[in-house]
C-alpha cells in the first residue's frame, strides 16, 4: 500500500508536538513540587514515566517507516530528521525531570536549609527555554530558536552561581551536606533540560533552514 507522504508527515510532526507538551507538563510538576512542597506532583512524575517512552517509540518506529517506504527528500527529508533527535531529546528531557522529582522526594526526608533562590531560578529558566522552543517547533521559527540558543547562557550562570553557593554552604553547615548534594544535583539536571532544548532549537533551525548549525556561535 502507498504512503501518503504528506499526510504521514503530517502526523509525525503532530505526535513530536504532543510529546513535546507532555514534556513541559512533566517539567511543570516537578516545578510544582520544588517550589510548593507538592510532594504528589514529585510522585506524578516519578511514576509516569513509561507514557513518554511509549511515545517515543511510536514516533521513532513512524519516522524509520517513513525513511525506509517513502524515501523522502530534501525538506521532507530535513523534518524526519529533525523530528528523529528531537524526539530523542524530548525523552532525555522527561529522564531529567525524573531524575529531579527523585531528589525532591529525597530531600522530603533529610534535614535542610531553605532553597537558594537560583535553584528556582534555573528551574523556571529551562522551563521558559523548553516552553519557546515548543512555539518554535510548531511555528517552524528559526528566530525563535535562535533565542532559545542564546538564551542558555543565563541558565549556565545560574548553574555555576548554584555550585558557588554549594561551595560555601557545606564548610559552613556541615549538617545540610546531603541536602545540598542534592540541591546540585537537581541544578544539574535542570541545566541538562536547558542544554537539550537549545538542541532541539538547532534542530528547528536546521528544518526551516537546512543549517546544519550544532556548532556555530549563536
């Protein structure tokens, strides 16, 4: 039977878009959990994460039909690419977020100081870079994505004002060591979400423009 390629693009795209919101849901909760103590949100995402594997099968099992039936070229060619590591990516995102809602339940037990203020910082900044490269992907933006390239500079200060902090927190609260342990830890992985929605910018600007631009200045 003949594959409707526009059609089948069509839907591929729709479903990395889903995967994409589900993404950002997942990264609210845990968000959520951080910031009001919703140790249910912390759960939620701890436990869910085998919709976001399931999807990211169905998207990379489409996209590999797609190059192996259709043969698509040039932009068609550009997208199922494009979508094939940004759904990736995605997964990597929602692995992260788990990894987090993991260290907020743990913090949940073991003594510790109030939350530096560049913990939730860094946490709204991914989610704002994660949010932006979403419009970007679905508006096909490459401007936009641009935007989100640049804009994970800030998150990397973030990130190394927090292990600053780090620094000078443990000589002098020794009682707190584990707590801050994993207050690094879940800055880590926020930086990590960051990292990888300015990969899936390069990748928007590679679909509308056929740049290959992983490695050029942004």
């Amino acid at each position: 039977m003949p594959i409707e390629l526009q059609s089948e693009l069509t839907s591929l795209r729709r479903d990395l878009l889903t995967m994409g919101a589900m993404v950002e849901r997942r990264l609210t909760r845990v968000i959520d959990a951080l910031v009001e103590n919703d140790l249910d949100a912390a759960h939620e995402v701890r436990e869910g994460d085998d919709e976001i594997d399931r999807m990211e099968t169905l998207i990379e099992e489409h996209a590999m039909r797609l190059l192996a039936l259709a043969h698509p070229v040039a932009g068609d060619l550009r997208l199922v690419l494009a979508v094939m590591r940004i759904n990736t990516d995605f997964e990597r995102m929602a692995d992260m977020a788990r990894g987090i809602s993991k260290r907020i339940l743990r913090l949940s037990e073991i003594e510790h100081d109030e939350l530096p203020g560049d913990l939730i910082d860094i946490a709204f900044a991914a989610r704002t870079m994660l949010t932006d490269v979403l419009v970007a992907l679905g508006n096909e933006d490459a401007t936009l994505g641009r935007h989100v390239r640049s804009s994970d500079r800030r998150v990397d200060d973030i990130n190394k004002a927090i292990l600053l902090w780090a620094r000078q927190q443990m000589p002098a609260h020794p009682e707190w060591v584990e707590a801050d342990l994993e207050i690094m830890a879940m800055a880590q992985r926020f930086e990590r979400i960051a990292d990888l929605a300015a990969s899936v910018a390069t990748e928007v600007i590679f679909l509308v423009e056929g740049q290959l631009s992983r490695h050029a200045a942004v």
